[in-house]
C-alpha cells in the first residue's frame, strides 16, 4: 500500500519524465520536419537540464526517504510510518520549488 506522500512523490516523477519525454519527441518531430531553430533547441536544453540537474538535487532527500520507506514497508511497518511521515515533510518543504520547476 503506499502512503501519500510516497504516491506524490511517485506521481511528480512520472509527470517530469513524461514532460521531458514529450519534449524531446515534440523536438525530435521538428528536427525530422525541418521546422528546428533556437528557441526548440533552448527549451530542450533547459528541459533536460531541470530533469538531469535541478531536480535530482532537490529531491535527494525525498528518493532517499522513499527507497528507505520501500524496504521498511516490508521489513519495518511501524518504521515505514513513519518514514513516509518525514517524506511527506520534505515534499512540502520543497513543494514551491518543484511547483516552479514544474511551470517552467
């Protein structure tokens, strides 16, 4: 079963690598087209660079937090309770800042 915390944390990863995804074929589908120039080429680097760069960095802590609660899940209950709670309170300490990511 999984807590709240680790099923946002789940789903706003999913939603970055699906956005980087269509970005790179959306800018793929350009290239092939001829249709290629500066601005695709900026939001492609700036794309790939928030999943690769900004985002590992700013969720170390919350990926630590879920591959903990992963194996406590099984192993720990109790630990993984509480696990997730601290997971969910580096969510929302980060929550502005991956609403911003997210935007751009």
């Amino acid at each position: 079963m999984a807590y709240p915390p680790v099923a946002r944390l789940d789903e706003y990863l999913a939603a970055v690598t699906i956005a980087h995804e269509a970005i790179w074929e959306l800018r793929s589908a350009a290239i092939v087209l001829g249709l290629d120039d500066a601005r695709g080429d900026r939001l492609l680097r700036e794309a790939a660079d928030l999943v690769a760069s900004e985002l590992p960095g700013l969720l170390r802590e919350a990926r630590r937090l879920r591959a903990t609660w992963g194996d406590q899940e099984v192993l720990d209950p109790a630990a993984a309770t509480e696990t997730a709670r601290l997971l969910g309170d580096e969510l929302d300490r980060h929550k502005s800042a991956m609403l911003g990511l997210r935007a751009r």
